[in-house]
C-alpha cells in the first residue's frame, strides 16, 4: 500500500514540476514578447470594435390596432420567441404611420408591416424591404340587386353608391381615392364615407349603407363574414389588367367559380380582383441575423399555400417601392445561409459573426506570431550589441588612462561583461554571436594581462 501512495506522489510531484516549468517557461516567454502580444490584443480590439455586434435580444415591430396585421404580427412573435429573441409588437393606426415610425430615425421601432401603395415617400432614405409576404385584395362588397353586372363597370361605378372608404389615413381609404382619381371622380362626394372597417361591415350588414371597401387578407374576420353573407356580393374588377399596368404595386389576382362554396357554386362567375402586397419593411440599421430570422419566419409562416397564394411563392420580392436589403438579396438569391440550416439561430449567428472576425484577425495576427523567434533573436543581439559598446567604450578609456597597477581592476570589469552576457537570454537564442564577443572580451583581458597594446602608454608613465 505504501509502495502506492509513494508511486501516486511522484506522478503527481512529476506533474506539478513539469506544469510548474511550462508556466515559467510561458511567463518567462511573455516577458520577452509582450510588446507583440500588446500588439496582437490591440488589433484584436479594433476587429472586435469594427465588427458587427451581436444581435438585439428585444425587436419593435409595429403592426396596427387589431385586424390581420396584428394577428400575423403575433405569429411572428412567436416565432422569434422560439429562437430566443423578443418581438415587442406596437400598435398603431395602420401602414402610414407604421411607415413614419420607419422613417423617424431616432425612433426605436425596426420593422413593421406596409401596405403595398402606401411606402412611395420622398423621404424614403434608410428604409429598407425584405420582401412582401402576402396579398391583400381591394374587396368591394354591395347590395345585391343594386347592379345589372353585364351593364355596369362595378369597379367604378360603385363608388357613385353610399359607401365605406375606409377611415382617413388608412390604407383602404388612399387606395379608394386613388381609384377614384384615375376614374376621373370626385373625391369630396358626400356618399363616400369614412368609416372603419368594423364600422362600415355593421353598416352594409344593417343596410344603412349600400357598399364597403375593405384591403385585407382573404382570412381576415371582415372578408369571412361578408364571403358568407347571402344578401351581399363582391364586385368583379373586371379592368384589373388595366389598374396594375397602372398601379404598379398592385397584382391581379381571381376567385374562380365555386371558390368560396362548391356546393352552392359562389360564386357563380369568377371574379377577377386586384391586390396589393403586405410589405415587411425594415430599419436599414437592423442586425443583419435579425434581418434573416424574419426572412426564415416569413418563409415559415407566410410561405405555405395560401387561398391566392402558391406554396412557396412567398416571400418574394414583389413590390418594388423600397428598395431590398442587401440580406434579403442574398436570401432570394442564394437561399437559408448553410449554418442556419443545421444549428440554433444563436449557434449559427455565433460562428458566422466569429468567422468574419478571426479571418482578419488571423491576417494581422500570422506575420506577428511569424515574426515571435526574430523579434526574441534581434533582442538578443540588441542585448549582445550593447555589450559590445561597454567593451569599446571601456578599451578605449582604457588605452587613455592605462595604469598598470589598476589591471586586476580593469579584468574585473571585463569579468562583468562576460558574466552579463553569459546570464543573458542571449547566450541561449544568438550563441554563436555571444561566443564572438566572449572571444572578444578574452582577447581584450590576455591583452591586458600581457601589456600588448598598452605598452607605449605604460612607457610613457614609466619615462615621466
């Protein structure tokens, strides 16, 4: 047992030692090379400052007060919350102000939801898009029995009736108004009213008013309830081709016959609509990781199929009225970035962030770390060289001032110098240099010794 516990000692005294002289040796290593490990922290300093920062762990995204924007707003904070990230949804009064939220570059707010039609500004600078991610439809819904459709042009003649635009400043009602415009119809007509979309569905439900324009999605709760409604139809905008040559950030979209009920064949035409986009604009300052999580969460959320909509087909680069942002054109261009395929959104930020920062950072650092073993041997030679000036400097002194009776004093002195070098990290990385100048010193001390070059001075004091 004894024999053990002596064998398990000297393993252990073994490692100490031998991790006691690898750390001397570090340290003693360091000592000598600090000014080039201060170089290299310093220039790891500026990379990690010129480097882009990790990403926020809390988004602003403004969405509106209710309605489709706020429900799919809370499907992307979920997704978000999945990938440890915290989506704070505003509530506004729709596109509008979400865009000016946008524009505002001391507000905190980074993404939002846009209508389509609404982001033309000339003040646009430093926003940005990733994309539209769904359609939303101008649905126009009336009486029935208020239009002999094979008479009528129900997209314009309709809104001669009394009808809801949509409050003012919404989405829905700048679209109302632009339709009128290129209709050549007044906009102050006292039949247009502007009632929000809740107001103007109980209204036309009532019968108090005659039709409504709504620009939502196909599931929102409103387009449902007025889908089903047996009392009323939507109007066929059968100049679609023409609104979207006009309108560029409108689509044509249709309902077939029988695409809401097949059983009851509704409708029983099909029904050419237009549509603008649902817009996800952002911050142009926004982090880039953060930029493709929304493009990964748009493509999960809003890239299923859809009731106008092809599985995949968002989201898509469709409206051209914000410029897209640089991720999102590698996105649409090359697809998910390989490592957000296979890791956690924190993982794969992780290393693609430190990627971009070690490659330069190993550029600087490969020529430094190259330069270690020259740095240490022009030190010692530095070290070697000054040894060399005391020795000049002292046989010349010494060739002035010769006085026999001081020579066990000047071999000292020469004594020190070869001790110097010799206790020198030197005499270990330029031995071949400081065994020149140990033969230097030596011939210097037999010349001394001998009286060999000093004699004519020692003469002199003799004679005198």
């Amino acid at each position: 047992m004894s024999g053990l516990k002596e064998d398990i000692y000297e393993h252990a005294s073994a490692i100490y030692e031998t991790v006691a002289d690898e750390l001397k040796s570090w340290f003693g290593l360091l000592k000598e090379i600090w000014p080039l490990v201060l170089l290299l922290i310093l220039a790891f300093s500026l990379l990690v400052w010129l480097a882009k920062p990790a990403p926020p762990t809390k988004v602003l995204m403004a969405t509106g007060t209710g309605g489709s924007y706020k429900a799919l707003g809370e499907e992307y904070q979920a997704y978000f919350a999945k990938k440890g990230i915290k989506i704070e949804l505003i509530q506004t009064q729709g596109s509008i102000e979400n865009l000016e939220h946008l524009i505002d570059r001391k507000d905190p707010i980074q993404a939002a939801l846009v209508q389509g039609g609404m982001i033309a500004s000339d003040h646009l600078s430093g926003v940005e898009s990733l994309g539209s991610i769904d359609y939303e439809p101008v649905w126009i819904f009336y009486r029935k029995k208020l239009f002999d459709e094979k008479q009528k042009i129900l997209d314009r003649d309709i809104i001669k009736l009394k009808i809801a635009i949509g409050p003012i400043g919404s989405g829905t009602h700048i679209h109302a108004l632009k339709m009128m415009e290129v209709n050549n119809l007044p906009a102050n007509s006292p039949n247009l009213l502007a009632l929000s979309n809740d107001e103007g569905v109980n209204a036309l439900e009532k019968g108090e008013i005659d039709a409504v324009i709504l620009v939502d999605g196909f599931n929102s709760k409103n387009v449902q309830r007025l889908i089903h409604n047996p009392d009323l139809h939507l109007a066929s905008f059968r100049r679609a081709d023409a609104y979207t040559r006009l309108f560029p950030y409108f689509e044509e979209v249709t309902v077939p016959m029988g695409g809401f009920d097949l059983e009851k064949n509704i409708p029983d035409h099909a029904i050419q609509l237009i549509s603008t986009t649902t817009n996800l604009l952002i911050d142009n300052r926004l982090h880039p990781a953060i930029q493709l999580l929304f493009l990964e969460a748009a493509k999960e959320i809003n890239g299923v199929k859809s009731y106008f909509a092809k599985a995949g087909e968002f989201p898509a680069y469709i409206n051209s009225e914000a410029p897209l942002s640089a991720e999102a054109r590698y996105f649409y261009q090359n697809g998910t970035p390989p490592l957000m395929k296979y890791l956690p959104f924190w993982a794969a930020e992780f290393l693609e962030r430190m990627f971009f920062l070690i490659l330069p950072f190993v550029a600087l650092a490969f020529p430094i770390i190259r330069s270690i073993p020259n740095y240490r041997l022009n030190l010692a030679r530095k070290q070697i060289n000054s040894v060399y000036k005391q020795l000049a400097e002292f046989e010349k002194n010494t060739i002035a001032t010769f006085d026999p009776r001081r020579r066990d004093e000047y071999i000292e002195v020469l004594n020190g110098m070869e001790r110097q070098v010799l206790s020198s990290k030197a005499a270990m990385l330029a031995t071949a240099d400081c065994y020149s100048l140990r033969n230097n010193i030596e011939f210097i001390r037999n010349a001394l010794q001998r009286q060999m070059i000093y004699k004519g001075r020692e003469g002199e004091m003799s004679s005198s």
